[in-house]
C-alpha cells in the first residue's frame, strides 16, 4: 500500500502502477485528463498501454498538496509517443492527471 513512509523508488512505482492498473475500476480519469485525450486524439486504450507498459519520463515524488506519489511515464502506442502525468493516492487508486 502506497502511505506517506513510503519511499518510492522509480522502480517500485512502476510496479504498483502495473499492478493497480491491470483493473480499470481502480483507474479514475481527471477531467483535464479527457479533455487533454480528445484535444491530443488519444485512446483510453494508448493511455491503459503508457500506464502498464511505459516507462518513466520524469521521476517519482510525493504531492504533499494532494497526498500522492506521482511520475510521468511514456510509451509509443499506435504509433505515437504518448506521455501520462499519474498519481497513486494512498488509497490506492490510479489517478490519470494529463496525458501529453
């Protein structure tokens, strides 16, 4: 479970992503998020691709504001280089913040 001792490594917070976002019911999609994937003609199914195969782009840390771990992976999907800002909450939901 992600809490605030603990530290995540890059690695590690890949790993839980992965494990989270096999289901998409732990998955919650921010409004900026949708609005970012039609402006940018990204799939839900490119972003679920970023979140369980990608790679981070700009390392981990914690969100004291909003109480979460948070990265930016990518991965090219259809063809295209997609980047996702997403957070893990101490609850331990998948929180997509933007997709570039």
């Amino acid at each position: 479970m992600a809490d605030v001792e603990k530290l995540y490594s890059d690695h590690s917070f890949v790993a839980d992503l992965r494990r989270l976002a096999k289901y998409t019911s732990q998955i919650v999609w921010s409004h900026h998020a949708k609005k970012r994937m039609k402006e940018r003609d990204v799939s839900t199914q490119q972003v679920l691709n970023v979140l369980r195969s990608g790679t981070i782009h700009e390392p981990v840390y914690f969100d004291n504001i909003n109480g979460s771990w948070r990265a930016t992976l990518r991965r090219t999907a259809a063809g295209v280089e997609v980047k996702v800002g997403v957070a893990i909450d101490l609850a331990e939901s998948v929180i997509v913040i933007t997709v570039i």
